[in-house]
C-alpha cells in the first residue's frame, strides 16, 4: 500500500468517485461526505461521479445527489449507459437501430451518440443493449433474446451480479439479468461498465484527467476497475467491502490507499515500511507468521493505520490469506472484520 505526504485531494487533479456506498447508500447520505467532497473542490481537485447504474440520467443522478447535500451538474456524471452508447457509436453506422433492453437512460444515451432505440426484434436491429430498470419484464428480455439470436451484437451496460438492498439484502442486478438472455443464446455480452475498460475510458475522456483517482467501495468493480485502467485507488469503508475483504483481496483488486468514509481525499497518507519481517505504520507493527497461518500485530495508535500494516504483510502471500489468520489482529484494532 502506497503512502501520500500531501492530501489526495491535491496530490489527484481529479477524483472518480462512485456513488452508491461512496457518496450515500440508497437515498441516505453517507456521513461526512458532502463535507469531505466540498473540502476536497476547495482545495483544486475536480469531482466526476462515475456509476454502473444505467437506470439513472445524469439529470436524475445530479438530483440525488442534491438531495444528499453535493452540487454537481451532469456533465459531471459519467455512466455505464453512456460508455455502452460510445461503444456502441465507435462501432455502428449513425442512425443505427439498438433494441434497449431497459430504461430512459439508456435511450437517451444512445440519442445523444446519433443512434435510433427501438423495442422490438421485429425491427431488424444492429444491437441489443441491456441495462438494469427496476420495471424490466419478460416481454423485453424475450425482444431481445431474439434479436441477439438473429446476429445482433449483445452489449450489458454492467456485470454487477447484485445491488445493493435498501433494508435488508442485495437484490438481483443487471449482471443476473444478463445471464437471461446469454442462457438463452449462448452468446456473452461485451460488458461496458466497471471493472472493464469502457467506462474507465468514457471517464477519462469526459474529464481530460491527467492524474485520476478511483474512490470506491468495491473491491469487484471500483477496485478492479482501476487497476484495469492503469489509476491509483481508494478504497472508503463505507459500503461493500469491510477489513476482512481488505486483507483477503487477489492482486487485481486491492487498493492504493484505504480511509474510513471520504474524509481520507483530505489528508496524507502514510507509507507502510518493511522492516526485514515486519510491516510497520505509524505505531502499528504486523508480522505474516508461517506463510498464510496468522498475521500477529502489535502496537496502539490509529486503528487504520493498523489495517494498513496488516494488508501489506497479508498481502505478502503468494494468494490471498485465510480469514481466520486476521480475525485476532482485526478484534486488536476493534475493527468490524465486514466482508
């Protein structure tokens, strides 16, 4: 895990923050984080909010995030439905048909890139393009299964297999609905959204960012995603992903930097030094014990900088280490192992 001397917020010319878990989790603001995000404009950094939900216009993402106290304008919103219409403009003639298996977002991302939505099979279209809508039904997944069985290139906004649940647990996402019409053709989707490379690019070419930064809480998608994109990440404790999935994450997706909520764009971050078998972080100090077997930490301090000298010396296995091998540094720190 890398260290900062300077605030990410100034070290980054732009953040690419994701949204749900992020910023607020459903309709409910994260705690401190339009504080966080104001500060971090403040101090010169750009903010773009780049979502996997399709089911959202920028218009409508913008007016969420009024509600939970963040200003923005849609050119500051980049999602999954306008890298799939990129995608799909770079690759149909203009005034191509798209069979849209989802909602108004997702038509009017395909207008604005000069390609003409339709609903039927029956049209003869080009493509088919899938995005999650709360209202989808059987008749539009059938429209679409057929055209994609007639030649017609299958793009899914995002692979998300879940979203998240309100009040209890996660409910079914565009990811588990995709797998409705691939079951039915055999022919896998060219996913657009995070963690592949499209919408990672329609971010990047929307802010012109030179040093990017990708905020999320996902390790799956967010996480993953940047290191496809060749950017630095944060990880924020905030949704998905808790300590346990921290320390036990593959190669591909573990983060550059990790902080509790959105606060840590305001403050360096702190190096973690090896020191022959020991990891070391402000007043935390963590050893791997018999390769994969335990890590043991010992130390007081900040309980975060604790979690970053115990990811770098779990990370130190060859694979991903074994949840009961931290389960007795994390009670140390007083953290929720989460998941």
């Amino acid at each position: 895990m890398k260290g900062s001397d300077r605030p990410l917020s100034e070290a980054y010319d732009v953040a690419l923050l994701d949204l749900d878990g992020v910023v607020y989790v459903g309709r409910r603001p994260v705690p401190r984080a339009a504080e966080a995000l104001a500060k971090a404009r403040a101090d010169g950094q750009r903010l773009a909010f780049v979502t996997n939900n399709a089911s959202r216009t920028p218009a409508a993402v913008v007016a969420l995030l009024a509600e939970v106290g963040v200003p923005a304008a849609p050119e500051d919103v980049v999602t999954s439905a306008q890298a799939a219409a990129r995608l799909l403009a770079e690759r149909l003639p203009a005034g191509a048909k798209v069979l849209v298996v989802g909602g108004t977002a997702l038509r009017v991302a395909l207008y604005d890139r000069g390609l003409r939505p339709v609903s039927v099979a029956a049209e003869r279209p080009a493509a088919v393009v899938q995005g999650f809508s709360p209202d989808l039904g059987y008749g539009l997944l059938a429209e679409g299964g057929k055209a994609v069985a007639r030649g017609a290139l299958f793009v899914g906004s995002n692979g998300d297999a879940t979203i998240p649940g309100e009040d209890g647990p996660p409910k079914p996402g565009n990811g588990a609905l995709l797998r409705v019409i691939q079951a039915a053709t055999g022919v896998e989707p060219i996913v657009t959204g995070k963690p592949e490379k499209p919408l990672h690019r329609e971010a990047m070419l929307r802010t012109g960012a030179g040093r990017p930064l990708v905020v999320g809480d996902r390790l799956d998608t967010d996480i993953e995603g940047a290191h496809n994109g060749g950017a630095d990440s944060l990880l924020v404790l905030t949704g998905v992903t808790g300590p346990l999935g921290l320390l036990t994450a593959p190669p591909h997706q573990r983060p550059t930097y990790v902080a509790a909520d959105l606060t840590g764009l305001l403050v360096p971050h702190p190096e973690v030094r090896r020191d022959g078998d020991a990891d070391r972080c402000g007043g935390w100090t963590a050893r791997l014990r018999a390769p994969g077997d335990a890590v043991e930490l010992d130390g007081a301090g900040d309980p975060l900088d604790g979690l970053r000298a115990l990811a770098a010396a779990a990370w130190r296995t060859e694979g991903t280490v074994r949840p009961e091998a931290v389960a007795e540094a994390l009670r140390r720190l007083g953290l929720p192992a989460g998941h």
